[in-house]
C-alpha cells in the first residue's frame, strides 16, 4: 500500500486509514483528514521533509514520519 509521504507533487489519492500515536491521529481528524478524504500533494520542502497537502479547501503542512503513517489508495 502506498503512503501519503509516497506521492510525488500533483498527485492525487484517497486515505484509507491513519495509523501511529493516538494524539497525532485524533488531530488528523480534527483537521478533517479521515477515511475517505481526497488529498494532494503540493509540494516538498527542499531536503523532502514537511510536505504541504491540500485538503477539501485548506492547506496542511506534516512530517515526512507522519505522512508515511497516512495509507492512500492514489487517484
């Protein structure tokens, strides 16, 4: 399966499910990151660590380690 710390700027993908320390998942959530949701990746810092997604109408910036916790099927 692939990851949200996988896709390559301009990719699409849908999340399939969120995964590591409960606090980070549930603020995921908070942010409407959920099952189901469809992303992009915008873009990657310089050295490939965070990268910005877009997400419904706003932008969020993660770790690479945190991205790599996030399953996507892409689009």
């Amino acid at each position: 399966m692939a990851t949200l710390a996988d896709l390559s700027p301009g990719q699409s993908a849908e999340v399939l499910s969120l995964s590591g320390d409960p606090a980070l998942v549930q603020r995921l959530y908070e942010f409407g990151l959920l099952e189901g949701e469809r992303v992009e990746l915008l873009a990657r810092a310089p050295l490939g660590d965070p990268i910005e997604i877009q997400l419904g109408n706003s932008r969020l910036s993660l770790r690479k380690a945190e991205a790599a916790q996030i399953t996507v099927r892409i689009v």
